[in-house]
C-alpha cells in the first residue's frame, strides 16, 4: 500500500539523499509501478514518487523516485 506524505517535496527529498547513498531518477522503473511513498508538496502541489531498492535480505540499497504528472 502506498503512503501519501504531504510535505514539502525539496526537504523530502534532501533527507533521503542524506540518509540513503544511492538516490536515482528512473521514470520507467519496475519498482515505481507499486511506489512505497507519494510526496505531495501542499503549496505547490508537486507529487514525487518514491520506492525503495531491497535486496533479497531485506537490507536497502537505493532509492528510486520519479515526478509524477
């Protein structure tokens, strides 16, 4: 199920690329089909679309996103 965060998209989006090493831009990528986070900026009204990238273990190993329309 995929969680909505209303939230300034550009602070959002810092934090992850702070926390997580390996932060991509793949608009077409299989993981964004079913995405882990919508972030809704509340202001601008901008939506980014975010999955994380697991391996088998569970362990994360990057972050995926991508705009949406």
């Amino acid at each position: 199920m995929t969680t909505v965060v209303r939230k300034d998209v550009k602070k959002f989006f810092e934090s992850l690329k702070k926390h997580y090493g390996d932060v991509w831009h793949l608009p077409r990528s299989e993981y964004l089909k079913k995405p882990d986070f919508v972030v809704v900026d509340p202001k601008t009204g901008k939506k980014l679309k975010i999955s994380f990238v697991s391996l088998d273990d569970g362990e994360v190993v990057g972050v995926v996103y991508d705009e949406l329309s």
